[in-house]
C-alpha cells in the first residue's frame, strides 16, 4: 500500500498574465485615459484627483520676491509694532499717534505670515491669493501714502522715497500675479 502523493496543483498566476491584468485595469477603469488626457495610476489617484495638474510653471524668482517680500513686510512690521514713533518721523519728518502705527504694523506682520505661508506652497491659487493680498495691500499704502503727502502739504525725500518703493513694488507684484495667472501648456 504506497500511496502517492497528489500531484500538485496547478496555478495560473494572474499577475504575470499580461492579458489579465490588462482587463483587470480595464473592467476597474485605469490605465486608460481620461477627459483631460491624463492617465491614472490607480483608482485611488483617480478618486482623489492628481496633484500634478496643479503642478505650475512658476515665473522665475517668484519665490525670491515672495521670500523678499514676507521679509520687508515683516520687519517694517516689527518696527512700526517696537518703534511707532521713529518710523513715522523718519519717513514724514512729523510726529503722530503712537497707537494708529502700532495698528499699521500689526496689519503688515499679519500680511507677513500670508507671506511666509505662500513660500511654502505649490498650489498655483494659493500662490495667486498670496500675491493679490500682497497687491492689495501695496496699492492701499500708495493710496495712502498720497494722501498722507498731499494733507501734509510738504514733500520730504524720504516720503517720495517710500512713494517711489511702494508703486514699483506693486508694479512687481502685479506682474508676477499676471504671470501666474496665465494658462500654460499641461506639464
């Protein structure tokens, strides 16, 4: 009575099936292409979406301004929060409540960390709503800043100076908002 042993059992492995795994992708719907073109790695991917369409072709030294930019607005922040009275002399050659340039300096650190996050970020709306804020701002302290000249009555150099700096840095900003906000060829 010597028994055999069974023969051993025959399996067929899908996964070097090209055929199979082939439909496999195909009855779940990846692998192929979509609307936009873009093929899909997975279902998962394909649920939550690609990150790389929201991938941007970044203007050259967008970064730097937005570094350069959270930088000034920061310490110009810090010193309207620490100094409010020589911040104000310097530029005016006036004198003028301690309070209203403590208030314009919390503004500016509060627009700094907008800053500070935008340079950390790869999404293109985010990038935008950064340099809008940052826009937005600029154009509010010229508007101001005239203003401030024109009640004053007198001009000191170091008033047009920051004039002059505050129109050709809104001028940079709006050119790296318009920029951004061009449609680019898909990566």
């Amino acid at each position: 009575m010597t028994s055999k042993a069974p023969p051993p059992l025959m399996k067929k492995h899908s996964q070097t099936d090209l055929v199979s795994r082939l439909k496999t992708r195909k009855v779940l719907g990846v692998g192929g292409e979509d609307d936009d073109g873009e093929v899909h790695r997975s279902k998962i991917s394909q649920v939550l979406g690609n990150e790389m369409k929201f991938a941007v072709k970044e203007p050259l030294g967008l970064r730097v301004w937005i570094f350069l930019s959270a930088l000034l607005f920061t310490v110009t922040g810090m010193t309207a929060l620490l100094f409010p009275g020589q911040l104000y002399e310097v530029v005016f050659e006036l004198s003028t409540t301690r309070n209203a340039i403590r208030l314009y300096g919390g503004a500016l650190l509060s627009i700094s960390l907008i800053l500070w996050n935008g340079l950390y970020t790869a999404e293109k709306v985010i990038l935008q709503w950064t340099l809008f804020t940052e826009a937005g701002s600029s154009a509010v302290q010229v508007v101001v800043t005239s203003v401030s000249l024109l009640d004053v009555g007198s001009v000191s150099g170091g008033a047009l100076l920051l004039l002059l700096g505050e129109v050709v840095f809104l001028l940079i900003t709006l050119l790296y908002y318009l920029q951004l906000g061009r449609r680019n060829r898909k990566l």
